[in-house]
C-alpha cells in the first residue's frame, strides 16, 4: 500500500504543500523549455495545450517528481495525465521512488549453428527455429524494472496457430488484410504471426497517444483501414469499444478482436502463401488522408533481412535491446524480424518506459549484454543530455557493438556527446553507427564498415545552396554545415543521385536519392499515384536528398521540404534547430516550409514557431530573432514568422514533423485551432459513422435492387440459352448464339467489356491459360473469345442436369480431378483435340476465392501444350472479381477488361519443359494483374 505523499523535507505536508511544489516544478520546467518567464499556472491547467509539454518533457518532469516527493508515474500513466491535479492524484497512489538497484548481469543466450537459408516466407522461418530449439527465448519484454515476461519459439508457434484457427473462423482469408492496433507487448507478436499462418496480412497501426489526440488518430487509421481493406481489427480490450468507431468508416472492417479471443484449435495446416505474395502492409507515419501502404513480400523482407545481417554478421551470440515501436519498421522489421531470423535474444520494453525512465534502455544493455540496439537521434540526445549521473553509476556498456542511429535527421554534436557521456562505462565510440533506410526498401539500405565509427563531412553552405554542390570547406569556415555519413549501399543494392529530370549526378552533387535492389517494394497498395512517383524504371525514389562522396551517402534533407525561393534551395532543418533554440520557443517544435506566393512563381518562406509568450514586445523580439537567423542561415529574412500556441506544428506518431500537414494548416487558416475536448471528438466520430453508415444502406439498397434485376435477367437469358442453343445445328453456329445471349445478357446488367490484344492470338491451334477470379470468368471469356475455342471444366459440372446440356452443346471438354487414371485418360482426349486443330481455353488455378493473389497453377495445360508442340498464350482478366467476388449473390455494373499476352512456346517435350512454361506463364499473369484491384 502506498504511503501518504510527503515533500522530502518535511515530515508531515499539506495537499496544498504538495500542489505548490509541483506548480513550482511545473513552472520551472516550462521556463527553462521555452526560456522566459512561465505562463501563470493552476492546477487545471492543460499539459499540451496550454504548457506545450511534450512527450520529453514528461521524462523530464517525472524525474524532478521523483525527486521531489520520493514517488514517481508508472509509464502509462505518465503519457496519461493531463492536468497538475490529474498529476497530484497519481502521485498519491504511485509506489515510492528506490535507488537504482545494482546492475545485475543476465546469462547470455545459448549457441546454435546456421540460419533459415532455405525458408521463402516468415512463417518458414519461425517453423526452422521451432524445429530445432523450441524452448529457446525468442523475446524477453521487461514489462517494469522488476518482472520479466518471455516467449520462446515453441509458445510463439502454439499461440500463432491457435490465433490462426480464430481468425480463420473469423472469416479471415488468405490475401485478406488483418489490422494490428496493439501496444508493445507479447501478444503483438503471436497476433502477427498468427495472421501469418491464417494466409493473411498483418497491418501494425499505431495506438493512440493522448486523449486530446482522439479524434485525429481514429480519423486516420479509419484511412489506412479503407485501404488495406481490412477484414478484421485485433486490439486491446480497453481501445475495443473506441475501435467500433471505426466500422462504420472502412466498410471492409468485419469485426473487432481482442488477443484473448485469439484461442481456438491449432489449425492441421496454416495456409500456403507464395515467397512473392504480400507478407506486411507498412504504411508511412505520414499516412493521412491519402495513405501510403508500402507492399512488402516475404522474399523482399528475407532478402532484407539476409542482407542486413550478413552486413551486422549477426547470429545467436547477439543480444538486440530495443523500445523503438513495433509498428514503424525500425522496430518491426529491424529489431523483431531481423531477431527473429537470426536467432538473436530480442530484449524489448515499451517506448513509453524509455521515456518515463531514459535509463532504462541503457541499463538494460548493460544487465543482458546487449551487442546491437538501435534509436533515433533525440534519444541519444536525451541520453547525452538528460539522465542524471547517478543513475548511470554501475553500468558496462562495453559490449555494445552496434549502436544504430537512423529514422529521423543524425546530429555529429549529438553522437560526439553521447559517446563521450558514456566512455567511462565502457562504451566504445567506434559503435556509434549512423544508418539509412526506408520501408519502401524493406528497411535497411546503406551501412558504414563495422566498428569504423562516425564520418562527418564539413561542406561549403552556399555552395550547396547556391550551386547544389557538396564542396569541402575550408577548415575555419565558422559557417561551414557538418553532414553525417550513412554508409554505402549494400550488397547486391544500388543508390544513385538524380537531378530533377532524372539524370544521374556526380559526387559531391546535391540531388534526389534513388535505389534499387531485391528488397524494393513494387508501390503502395491500392495508390496507383502515390507508386507512379515512386518508380522510375527498376529505380526507386526515396523522397531525400543527399550526395555520394567516395562511395558512401550523405542525406541532406527531404525532398519534399525544399525550399526554392529565387532559385536557391532552401533546407528547413538547420533553421529549424536554431529557432528552436532561442530563449522562448519550444524546441523541436518549429517547422519551416514552402507555401505558395500568389505573387510569382517562386515559393514564400514560412518560420512556424510554437511559444507561449503572450507580450508583445517580446512576441516582437522573437520575430526579429528569427529573422536574423533566417538571414543568417538561408541568406534572407523569412517572408512570414507565425509565433503559434503550443500543438500547432504537426508531428507523426514516431515525433517526426509533418512540415506538409502544417503548411496546409497555415494555408487553410487552421494554424493553432485548439484541441477538441473528448467527449466533443467523439461525438463528432459518431456523427461521421453515422452518416457513413447511412451511405452504405442507400448505396446498398440500390445495389440490391441492381443485382435483383441482373438475377432476373440472368435467368431469363440462361433458360433461353439451355432451350435453344442445343437444338440449333452446327458447332460454331451453337457458340455464336450462346455469345450474342450472353452479350445482351451482360450489357443489360450493366456490365461494360472490352478485348485488348486480339491480335496476339495464334491462328493454328494453341491453349489459352487464364486467370480465375469470379463466375463470370467462363461467361466473359465465352463472349470475348472468337467461337473456335473449347473450354476445359471439371467433370462435375458436365454431368449436372442443368450446366452439362449446355456445357455439352458448346462442346465444353471435361477432365477428371480426383481419378488419376481418368485424369491420364482426359489428357490423351484433350491431346487428340489439338491434334485435330482445335485450341483450347483453360483456368490453370481450377478455382477462385477472395484474396487477388494467384492461386497455385496446375500443370495440366502446361503439359498438354509442351506435349503438343503448340503455343500457350496468356490471358489476363480484369474486373471480374470486383462484379462478383467469391461467395457474392448480386451482381455489381462495372466494366471488364480481357487483355491477350504475347504467345509462349516451351523448350521442349518434357516435364521440365512444361515446368518452364507454366513459371513464365505465373510471371505474365501476375504481372497482368498487379495492382489491379478486383481483377
């Protein structure tokens, strides 16, 4: 049971005592921050609102807390309270403050011999270690200082396959998208792997961080569920009754989960998935109201994954420590899966313990030896800066041998200062590691030489703003920029820097980065402008800019934060730190950026700059600062300085800043609106769902009354079709008068075809393979076809009283699945009829479900055509599966879209011949329908 709340100094304390100690805390610390006087400050007052504390001021006012009045918030509570009050109050329950306990050293995990080489998906790669050492740790979550959880290989496999079995009840196919919104804990990873062995896509979405931010984070994820459509929504049972919200906005979204509902019997067998097919739906942290889901493979991510860590040379003598979020994919993919497929010990604490307690993460590296761990700039800063000596007293960071910094700008300042910080505890400056890479590469893409240390290169400022070029300076330049080096690229990876008009550049030459390699991500799902500005060629671009100098990357900033004023390129991000360093505004809280000017062609520079200074002569003071710094830094005044309320520069989840989401703000008039109280945010939610909803019956009604009609004439035209079309003499005569049916038929239901590619149709006899999305299918081709084709059906469909009169009548062929001698039988017949100069028409998947992939192909119509010596043409069908997915009654109007390949021939007669065939004809095919929703 907690202890009454006492100031240190005083043996018996007043809730008053208590509540001006901490507005004196309060004060303090908001002055220091902004550098001036504090805003007067009540115990109502609002933390982000009307303070600007910020998720690092949290750190630092639950250290002076603890100071103070012997107690400190646990982690969650800490990024919950919003007022002083709401602060007083937690304090009173929160268990009292100890002195750091004695470093104690955790064993180190056991060796074992090899990697998953051999795996092709990410669920391979969890059956290899499953296989071999199911009781090893895979992860160690230090939920407090105190208690550990594990999961070893063995429970992570037996949770996932149960979680399987539930999703797969749940209605979750494979193909289908499944979003993650869970906190850092043990159950994300059976949740995601269980999605994994259900056939699914898992897509990690972020949790929200405050209250204040409701509205916004369930506007957006809303956003990025529509899509991915998502089937199904795994998250905790506290955000359940929040994430019902969101149904009403992603009409995919079939229900919500908790992981304890996760439990059912294991499945026999998880479902295939294909080494080319999606294993991860990432979407960018500035997802918003145009979502960029980056599509990743599982041979991209293993490709990934096998390049980095032959980089790292990492293994299972590794300890990896990481609080990085497992929804970015620094966290995801290079601290868990690179873990996972190397068999290395993943020690793991939330991110909102390193913040409550910085420490943290440093003494666990120190406790279980950890060699690799991985941060963006501000928490080395916070780490040089912030923790208090003492409680660094007893750490061994010596082995620690890869300290990444990347996700965000790397300042040489900070990283000089965290390494000299924390020399005298061992740690080893060449660690330092300052890394690039992006989700659209599955991660990593440049890596320095190991234990090489920090490059930094001093450049000419006005060179590289006036002429673009990276020119070294002189050694007493006072106004020379110092820029970090990334590394080269690594193996089997390419980066190259392209001008505007994408011609490549030089060394030392400013530009835009572009890579290629094996991990490259064919675009981002269902965006088809956001992929076109991605890809150039097999290059991609990653939206930086930056130089190569001696084979390694030096990235000066993003592409789309440029500033081109007069034809000078601007950088935001040096002008930026230095606003944000001046007495009275927030630091990291300041955005600069191009907005239009109505007056030429050229851009306006904005300064945005959070404070809470309400004088006017010193707002005034402020701006004229600013403005000399402009002068100095971008060789010109600023044209608008905004002095803003804290909240009004935008960041994304992982604290970056969303320069573009504040220009739009600052163009649209809405800089500064205040935050919306809860209840008002979720109401407007609602209100939204509501309509919303009443959308969906009225579009659903008319698409009831739409389908009714195509049923009806649908019926009318078979039952005309199987009364006639078997009387009327002659073969070719019975097929034209099936297609002019099924053609009015089609156009009355309001169904739009066109053939593309009739030209590449063989005129001797050939086997035409198609893919196979809906019952349209047969129908679409039969109507689109010229009327000398045969089509291949399962034998079933022949011998039913109502398809086989006119499947016969057409002169339909059928083939036995199940039979083996019957099969072999049906070949020779099929054989005989190409033989005889008939051409036939067949789907090698044999069925369809609702996942857009590629089912697995069937040999059959390869083999006949490798046996035959005839051409096999590819046929891509698009739209159909949008019409009439699997399992649907009504019939939607849309257009479809037949697109003929170019003949393949095979190299021979035999089986591997066929074998050939059929993995170039799956390549035409998928190319055919990538990106190419309902196809």
């Amino acid at each position: 049971m907690a202890q009454p709340l006492r100031k240190p100094t005083e043996p018996e304390s007043t809730a008053a005592d208590h509540a001006r100690l901490l507005l004196d805390l309060l004060g303090a610390l908001v002055a220091e921050t902004r550098r001036a006087a504090p805003p007067p400050v009540s115990l109502d007052t609002r933390l982000v609102e009307d303070l600007g504390i910020d998720s690092l001021a949290r750190v630092e006012l639950n250290l002076r807390c603890e100071q103070a009045f012997g107690r400190r918030l646990d982690d969650a509570r800490l990024a919950e309270v919003a007022t002083p009050r709401e602060i007083l109050a937690a304090l009173r329950i929160a268990p009292g403050a100890t002195a750091p306990r004695p470093v104690a050293e955790v064993a180190a995990p056991a060796v074992f011999a090899g990697s998953p080489e051999d795996a092709q998906t990410l669920a391979q790669v969890v059956d290899w270690h499953v296989a071999r050492h199911p009781q090893r740790v895979h992860v160690s979550l230090l939920a407090d200082d105190e208690r550990v959880e594990t999961l070893t290989y063995g429970e992570l496999h037996a949770r996932a396959l149960r979680g399987a079995a539930a999703l797969a009840n749940a209605g979750l196919a494979p193909g289908q998208a499944c979003a993650l919104m869970l906190p850092t804990s043990l159950d994300f990873f059976v949740v995601f792997c269980a999605v994994l062995y259900a056939g699914g896509v898992p897509v990690p979405l972020y949790p929200p961080a405050r209250p204040s931010a409701l509205e916004d984070h369930l506007r957006r994820q809303a956003g990025i569920l529509a899509n991915c459509e998502a089937l199904l929504l795994v998250t905790v049972p506290q955000a359940k009754p929040l994430a019902r919200l969101l149904e009403p906005l992603a009409p995919t979204l079939r229900g919500v989960l908790t992981p304890a509902e996760l439990d059912a019997e294991p499945l026999a067998a998880p479902a295939a998935r294909e080494p080319d097919q999606l294993a991860l739906l990432q979407y960018t942290s500035g997802s918003t109201g145009n979502p960029k889901g980056v599509m990743l493979s599982h041979a991209q991510l293993l490709a990934n994954l096998r390049s980095m860590g032959r980089a790292v040379g990492a293994g299972p003598r590794d300890v990896f420590v990481s609080w990085l979020p497992l929804y970015h994919d620094m966290g995801l993919i290079g601290a868990w899966m690179g873990s996972l497929y190397f068999g290395v010990h993943l020690v793991l604490m939330s991110p909102l313990a390193f913040l409550a307690r910085p420490s943290r993460w440093l003494r666990a590296i120190s406790e279980h030896r950890g060699t690799i761990s991985a941060a963006p700039n501000f928490a080395y800063e916070i780490c040089a800066s912030r923790i208090d000596g003492r409680e660094l007293a007893g750490l061994d960071l010596s082995s620690w041998r890869w300290a990444f910094n990347g996700a965000e700008a790397v300042s040489a300042d900070t990283l000089e200062r965290f390494a000299a910080r924390l020399a005298p505890f061992g740690f080893d400056a060449r660690a330092v590691t300052p890394v690039y890479g992006l989700a659209e590469c599955g991660l990593d893409l440049a890596f320095p030489p190991p234990r090489r240390g920090m490059r930094v290169d001093r450049i000419d400022r006005e060179a590289l703003m006036f002429a673009g070029a990276a020119a070294p300076a002189a050694p007493a330049d006072p106004r020379a920029m110092d820029v970090v080096a990334c590394g080269a690229a690594l193996p089997g990876y390419a980066i190259r820097i392209v001008d505007r008009a994408g011609r490549a550049l030089p060394e030392r030459q400013q530009g835009r980065i572009q890579f290629r390699g094996p991990s490259a991500t064919a675009g981002y799902y269902r965006n088809a402008e956001a992929t076109a500005e991605l890809l150039d060629g097999d290059w991609r671009n990653t939206g930086d800019l930056g130089y190569l100098a001696d084979g390694e990357l030096f990235v000066t900033g993003r592409d789309k934060d440029l500033i081109i004023r007069a034809g000078h390129n601007l950088h935001p991000a040096e002008l930026e730190a230095a606003v944000g360093a001046l007495p009275g505004i927030r630091k990291g809280c300041v955005a600069v950026f191009g907005a239009p000017d109505p007056r030429g062609a050229t851009e306006r520079v904005v300064v945005v700059a959070e404070t809470r200074e309400s004088e006017p002569q010193r707002r005034q003071e402020l701006h004229s600062r600013i403005q000399t710094l402009a002068a100095e830094l971008i060789d010109g005044p600023a044209d608008d300085v905004v002095l803003a309320p804290p909240g009004s520069v935008l960041k994304t989840s992982s604290g970056k800043l969303r320069r573009a989401a504040t220009r739009d703000a600052y163009v649209d008039g809405r800089l500064g609106a205040g935050a919306r109280a809860v209840w008002l945010q979720l109401a407007r939610l609602a209100l939204r769902g509501a309509v919303a909803r009443l959308r969906q019956w009225a579009a659903r009604a008319v698409q009831v009354v739409f389908g009714l009609w195509a049923w009806a004439v649908g019926l009318l035209v078979a039952l005309l079709g199987w009364l006639a079309v078997p009387v009327v003499p002659g073969l070719t005569r019975r097929r034209r008068l099936a297609q002019t049916l099924a053609r009015a038929g089609l156009r009355l239901a309001g169904v739009r075809l066109t053939l593309e590619g009739e030209e590449n149709l063989p005129a001797g006899p050939h086997v035409l393979v198609c893919n196979h999305a809906s019952y349209l299918d047969s129908i679409v081709l039969g109507v689109l076809l010229p009327p000398r084709y045969a089509f291949v059906a399962k034998r079933e469909l022949g011998e039913h009283w109502i398809t086989g009169r006119p499947l016969r009548a057409l002169g339909a062929r059928f083939v036995e699945r199940a039979d083996t001698a019957r099969s072999i039988e049906d070949t020779r017949a099929l054989s005989a009829c190409l033989a005889a100069g008939e051409s036939l028409a067949v789907f090698p998947e044999g069925t369809f479900g609702n996942a857009e992939a590629l089912l697995p192909l069937r040999m059959g119509a390869f083999v006949l055509a490798a046996q035959a010596g005839v051409p096999l043409v590819p046929a891509v069908l698009g739209g159909t599966r949008r019409l009439l997915p699997a399992k649907a009654l009504l019939l939607r109007p849309g257009a479809v879209t037949l697109r003929i390949e170019r003949p393949l021939a095979a190299g021979g007669f035999g089986w591997s011949d066929a074998i050939a065939l059929r993995d170039e004809a799956r390549k035409v095919l998928e190319s055919g329908t990538a990106g190419r929703s309902g196809a």
